[in-house]
C-alpha cells in the first residue's frame, strides 16, 4: 500500500476496528459483511469474545449470513497491538473518554503502517482534541467517522475533519466511505456533538419538554412527530427508548458541558419523566421499558403525569387524519396554524427546533443541504429542517431567511444561491426524464441506450394486463437495452391475488393457465434482451420471476427475496420453481431437497446475500450495498449485459424425490406443517424431482398451481390473506 493508492481511496481489504462495545462490534460485523479482513481488538480476550458474541446476537442481526463472523480476527490491546501494521485502516470504537482515547493513540501510533489512516468513532467529542500530541504525519490522515447504529441499516457517516487534516486525506477517506463502505457521507464541523447529536439529541429533549408542559400522552406525540411530520413511526418517546435513555442522559450531559455559550442548551436539561425513568433503570428497549414497556406482544405506555404504567390508548387528534392526507409540504403549512392540540404542540416544539437549526448551521456544519441530509439519512426525515422551513408561510418563525433550496441550488452562508453538485451515481429513477407512460408501465431514458422499464402498479403488483402489455414492449423492438423496476416503493409484492380469487370463483381454470403461460413466457422473452432488474424492499413471486428472467439481476442487500406462495396454498407458477431447480441443482440433490422444503412453507429471506445462499437468486446476481446506488448499478451491469438462454436442466442423481419425502413426513410429525402444506410439497416435488426438462418443469408447475387452485383450502388462505395481510396455516 502507499499513498497514492490510498488518495484513490484505496485502503486495501484489511482494516481494524478497536473496541468491541455496541458501536465496535457492529462496526467490524457490518465490515465483514462488505468483504473486508477484519482485526476487532478490546481490552482482553475475554472481553472481546463477549463483545463479539453480543454483537453476533443482536436484534436486528448485523450479519447478512452467519459465516461473515469468519472474516472477523479477535484479539486484545495488550497483546495483539502488532497486528495493526497489517491494515490500511483503524477506526477505533472505545469508551467516550478523551483520556482514554489520547492514551490509545499514543500506544498505537508507532505500531501502524506509514500510510495507515486512523479515525475515531466518536459521537461528540472534538476530533482536535483526540489528535493532541500525535505526529503531524498522524494529524494529516486523523479525522472523526461517526458512524450510525446499527451501521447495517444506517447508512449516514458524520465525517469530520480537523483543521490539520490533509484535504487528500478527506478526499481519500469520502471515497473509500462512499465506495467501499457504502455510506454516505456528510461532511461536519469539529464542534461537540457534530450536527446529529448536537441537533437531534436537541429534538428529542424538547418534545418530552413539551409533552409533559401540555399533559399530552405518549401516544399522542408520537403520533403528532411520526409520519405526520414525515419521520418515521417510532415519534419522538419510542425513539428515546430505542435510543437508551443512558445514552440521551450521557450526550446531553457532555453537550451542556461543552456548549455553556449556547443560549438554548437548558433544553437538555433532564425533563421530569426522564429523569424518573433513569432513576428505575427504566432506561428504553435494551431492558424491555422506558416510556414504553413490552409484555408479551402487548406494549404498555408510561404516563407522564401518574408516572405509571397503562394501557396504550389511541390518541383523539382528528386534525392528523384530515390533514394526514396531503403532501407533506402543504400539511406542515397547515398544521402549525391549527388551534387544537397538534397545532400548539408543534408551535411550541417545531418552531423553535427550526430556529435552533439556524441559530446552530454555521457553527456546526457546512452548508444547509449538509445539515439537512443529516437529519434525513441519520433520522430518517424525509425534510430536514431547512426544507421544512421553506415550506411554511413567511412569518411562520423567527428566521428571516429563504428559501433555502431553489431549483438545483441551494442559500449559502453568506446569502447567494450556489449550485449543488450533481452526483451521478446518486441519481434516483424519478430525476431521469420519461419517454413513455403506458399506465401500467413507464419508459424513462437511462443514456446510452438504455431505458428503464418502470412498473407503475401498486407495490409493483403484478397482472395479466400488465404481463401482456410487457410482453408486446419487449417484442416491439423500442428497447435496445433495459433496466426494469418499479416507480412504487419496492420492486414487486408479486402476483396480484385479486385475479386468481376472482377466477377460483368462476371456476375458470384455463384462465388461470393462460396467465401463468403469459408471465412464463414474458421471463423468457426478458432474458433475450440485454438488461438487468433493479431490484429493491420486497421481490416476491412473480416480480421474483421476472427479475430471474432477466440477464442480470442488481439486488439491494436490504431487499426482502423469495417465493411466499405456499402461504396462500400454492407454488411458484411463472417459472419460479423451475428457475431455483435450475440455479440449486449444480449444489447437489440434497440442496434440492433442502428447496423443496422451504418453497412448501413459502420461506422468504430478509436479504439478497441469504437469498443468493437459499437458491432465490443467481451466482451471477450482484448485491448492491449501498441503497442509494442500485439504480447506478443496474444501469452500469445493463450496458455489459448480454441476453441468456434458456436454463439449462441437469439430471439429479440420488432418491430426490424419497428426500423430498422423508423431510415432509418429519415436518409433519412434528407439527410444523399441515396437510396441506404437505400437499404443496408434494406439487412442488413434481416439479424438482420428476421433471425431464426447463420445458417440462414449466408444464408441470403450472398443472400443480391449477390444480392448488381447485382445492378449498387455497382458495381459503387467498381470502384470508386478502381480508388480513396474515397466512392462514390451515
């Protein structure tokens, strides 16, 4: 390695993560899921085995397959440290105390390779101060990478530089972060708390404020600073219990500590109910309660007046429903002017949060679009504060300026309006222009040749309509190259069960085979085009289908993958099953049977790295890390595509279909399937182990889903899943 090298972002593939706590383990987890060689070092032995094994069994997991841990070496501080001299990168992760981390430095300065970075997981404290007393070559390439937790489904990364760090460095660091870490990545200034903590631990603080100044309950402010405020569902109290109320306690604590001239610090100071709370160890989820407690499947809300335990109760804000259904730009415009609960609560928390942030910017961050894409990549805003404030009237708040964001362009500190960059790789499927919108379908214009085919169908469903008008754009020849996705949501939730309920109930059964010949026909007729599926959130059934008929398929590592039809009684019939015979057969007949199983219980994987390991994706499929670059992706693996044959169809050696059996007849003595489930299995085995060919396999999956159809017990998990959103195991 050298420095050049690393200035092009590249660190190599052996990087040290120091300190093994709740950030460190899942720090180094989520880097062994990218690839990397990870050295994960603590104090001792033990205590890193025991911060790796809690790391391990963390909920949600960090690891996208079990065997990543194997990229992990563990070793401890007093006697491991030479290890270090083999790594491109060390991030340390241990306890917030300035002392401490000085100390580590010190230690491990001389021991790292020349061009080696090092960087500090910090939540807040100042990055200048960590670097004192290190070498001026330690200072150039020393810089704060405040990662997020959990750092598998975060993906914003604070990164902040010290007035000393070499703007290569930066460069090098933003890219490798960006590229190889699948981050994104926002610069920051070095003061306590960066801009997450510094302003988001200040929103948290100042809701409990206002609740318990108001007597609103828990619910109701969850409600309000939800989905209503464009955030996520878990509002302001579930955050804070998510969070660690410790945790909130400790930042506010070093942050009133470190910012005496700020005027609106008093805000965190601890609001009564916190303060109660943190006195009964009630600290949030990691102890089971805080403002919520959870028994059983039941969660129980804390009252901030009684300071008891009750039932939850659904709060009475009509206004939330009235305006819950306008754009988000015209209901925050409405809301604050509302004379009722909700509008006196966000006058006395909203408001001033926004005045705070422009009290705050030019002290703690960059620009405005930094400040506000920490709130929505960190806290999952959809606008961050500068872009709620342009959009509520003028005179709405104190701040004066505006707006802040004009038209690719954004308000500078100094009050003119400066270009924001465009980042290609970045560039979401709505920017790019349409040439075609079909209704059920849209073409958008990708360059060079290559056109999105967008399903633009409710969470990508899928119909014969839709099959059909595909069927005659692929064979059409107005698409040389092709992404396909989808303008909803996610990808596709697969076939829509409205169809094969209505035709259950004309009986019309032919019907029923000619939409499956259609969809089975389309897959095929997608594989003779180059092209790739983009595919992200849930691919199910037949979306599933289509994206394996594609030459190439780019999967979001977060996406959802399978074929959950035995949930409503049938099999995959659009060349599903047939398809994961083809891509497990080269595993071997016992990965056959092992198929059979999970298709006759309709098993679905929560990430395309599992997905490709269970045989609902090809070797040849990519995983895409970083979900805001599949579409960049897809487009880049479209233009080296090449169109594929059809599947090729291996003869199985061994008693698969006895294996098949044998494994249903355990699952069924043991209870963990129905009679009909043994039924789907049975179907499913026609098709695995009796077929003589892709053609004949098609043939055969498709008599099987028919034939599911005319039984009652289908027809009954169809309904119940239409009535409920649940599987019904009958």
């Amino acid at each position: 390695m050298d420095f050049e090298r690393i200035c092009e972002g590249d660190f190599g593939t052996k990087v040290c993560v120091i300190g093994a706590g709740t950030m460190g383990g899942g720090i180094a987890l989520h880097l062994a899921n990218l690839g990397f060689e990870v050295t994960l070092l603590d104090l001792t032995p033990q205590s890193v085995r025991e911060g790796f094994d809690r790391a391990k069994s963390a909920s949600p997991p960090h690891l996208y397959l079990p065997q990543n841990e194997s990229r992990v070496r563990l070793g401890s501080i007093e006697a491991d440290l030479e290890w270090l001299a083999e790594v491109g990168w060390v991030c340390e992760a241990v306890v917030e105390k300035l002392d401490i981390k000085r100390d580590l430095f010190e230690r491990i300065e001389p021991l790292i390779a020349p061009d080696a970075y090092v960087t500090t997981n910090t939540s807040g404290l100042e990055i200048s101060l960590l670097a004192e007393g290190r070498s001026e070559a330690f200072r150039s390439k020393f810089m704060g990478t405040h990662f997020f937790n959990p750092p598998r489904y975060l993906k914003l990364l604070e990164l902040i530089p010290t007035k000393e760090t070499d703007p290569r460095a930066i460069t090098a660091m933003t890219r490798f972060l960006e590229e190889r870490v699948a981050r994104r990545v926002v610069p920051a200034k070095d003061t306590p708390g960066f801009i997450a903590n510094r302003f988001g631990m200040w929103c948290m603080y100042k809701a409990v404020h206002i609740a318990e100044r108001l007597g609103l309950s828990v619910e109701a402010v969850d409600a309000i600073t939800g989905p209503f405020l464009g955030r996520p569902r878990s509002g302001s109290f579930r955050l804070n219990d998510i969070v660690g109320l410790d945790i909130m306690q400790d930042i506010a604590g070093n942050l009133i500590a470190r910012c005496p001239d700020d005027p609106f610090i008093g805000v965190l100071q601890a609001p009564e109910s916190l303060s109660y709370l943190i006195s009964k160890g009630w600290i949030g989820g990691k102890v089971g309660q805080g403002f919520y407690r959870r028994e059983g499947k039941e969660f129980l809300s804390f009252d901030l007046g009684t300071k008891a335990y009750r039932q939850r109760q659904e709060p009475e804000l009509s206004s939330l429903g009235d305006l819950g259904k306008l754009p988000l730009t015209e209901r925050l415009r409405e809301a604050i002017e509302l004379r009722d609960e909700v509008g006196e609560f966000l006058r006395l928390y909203l408001i001033p949060a926004l005045e705070y942030a422009q009290y705050l910017k030019a002290e703690i961050s960059y620009d405005h679009l930094s400040f506000d894409r920490v709130m929505q990549w960190g806290f999952a805003w959809e606008l961050g504060p500068f872009g709620m404030l342009d959009c509520l009237k003028p005179g709405a708040t104190g701040v004066n300026e505006g707006p802040f964001f004009q038209e690719g362009r954004q308000l500078d500190f100094a009050g003119k309006y400066v270009s924001i960059p465009e980042e290609l790789e970045y560039k979401s499927l709505q920017s790019f222009s349409v040439l075609e919108d079909a209704g059920l379908y849209r073409l958008r214009d990708l360059g060079e040749g290559v056109t999105a085919i967008s399903l633009a169908t409710k969470m990508g469903t899928i119909g014969p309509d839709l099959v059909n008008a595909l069927g005659e754009l692929m064979t059409s020849g107005k698409v040389e190259r092709y992404v396909l996705t989808s303008e909803a949501k996610c990808f596709s939730a697969g076939f829509d069960l409205n169809f094969f309920r209505e035709k259950i109930e004309q009986e019309d059964w032919e019907g029923i085979d000619r939409a499956l010949t259609e969809l089975q026909q389309l897959s095929l007729l997608l594989g003779q085009t180059p092209g790739c599926a983009a595919v992200f959130r849930y691919c199910f059934g037949a979306g599933l289908e289509l994206a394996l008929g594609c030459p190439v398929a780019a999967v979001d590592a977060e996406c959802q993958v399978g074929f959950p039809e035995a949930r409503v009684g049938l099999l995959p019939g659009g060349g599903g099953t047939a398809r994961a015979r083809c891509i497990a057969q080269v595993h071997g007949t016992q990965e056959i049977a092992k198929l059979a199983g999970r298709m006759m219980l309709g098993v679905v994987q929560n990430n395309a790295d599992a997905a490709r390991a269970e045989y609902a994706l090809r070797e040849t499929d990519v995983t895409v890390y970083h979900p805001d670059r599949l579409l960049f992706e897809a487009i880049a693996l479209a233009r080296s595509a090449e169109p594929i044959a059809t599947p090729e169809w291996r003869a199985l050696e061994g008693p698969v279909a006895g294996m098949i059996d044998s494994a249903k007849s355990q699952k069924r003595a043991a209870g963990e399937i129905s009679e009909h489930d043994e039924r789907i299995g049975d179907k499913v085995k026609s098709v695995l182990a009796r077929a003589t060919s892709f053609e004949d396999a098609l043939d055969r999956e498709r008599d099987a889903f028919v034939e599911l159809c005319r039984n009652a017990l289908t027809f009954a998990r169809i309904q119940h899943m239409l009535a409920t959103g649940k599987p019904l195991r009958n």
